[in-house]
C-alpha cells in the first residue's frame, strides 16, 4: 500500500473499509487456527491452568457419581418395571399416610 501524494482521504478510507470488510469474509477459519494458539498461551498462565483442571475434575467427578448413581438404580429400576407388569407395585400412598397402633389407615382430619 503505497500512499502517493494523489491520493485523497477518502481513498485511503474506502482502501482501509475493503481491508476491513474482507476480515468478515476470512474470519471464521482464522478464528479456528488461532482460538487454539490463544487457549495454549492462557494454559502456560498458572492460574488459568489451575482452574481449567479444577473444572475438569469436577466434571470428572460428577461424571463418576452420575455413572455409580445409574449402577445402583438399575436394578431398582427393573424390578419395579417388573412388578408394574405383574399388577403388584407396591403402593406408596398408603405407605406414607398415618396409622394407628393396630396399622389401620388413620383418616386425615377434616377440613
């Protein structure tokens, strides 16, 4: 870009807006190439690496308990689907409610 002296503003401002404008064209891809160059200089920063490993440990974590929760419920699960095909899920109402010494059913008070 030679600047002569025939050259005006607005021609040096309509050089610079085509320039600025082809940036919207080309800028994802250089995005792509250089989000990766940009994540690997804050990782050499100690404590931007502190907290992206404190981040993935805890989704290491919660991963895990996820993974242990869905084991021990697994087999709770099948059974209660296999009791809902025999007609025999036990009922969950009624055990919540109130009972008297003898096990009967108390009636809720009237409102």
């Amino acid at each position: 870009m030679n600047i002569t002296a025939s050259q005006t503003s607005r021609d040096m401002l309509a050089e610079t807006t085509s320039l600025l404008c082809s940036l919207f064209f080309y800028g994802p891809p250089v995005v792509f190439f250089g989000a990766p160059w940009l994540l690997l200089a804050l990782m050499l920063m100690g404590p931007f690496t502190l907290v992206v490993t404190l981040v993935a440990a805890l989704a290491a974590g919660a991963a895990l308990v996820a993974g242990v929760a869905l084991l021990l419920a697994a087999p709770v699960l099948m059974l209660h689907r296999r009791w809902a095909a025999r007609g025999r899920v036990p009922d969950v109402e009624h055990a919540a409610q109130p009972r008297d010494g003898l096990g009967r059913l108390v009636a809720p008070p009237l409102r």
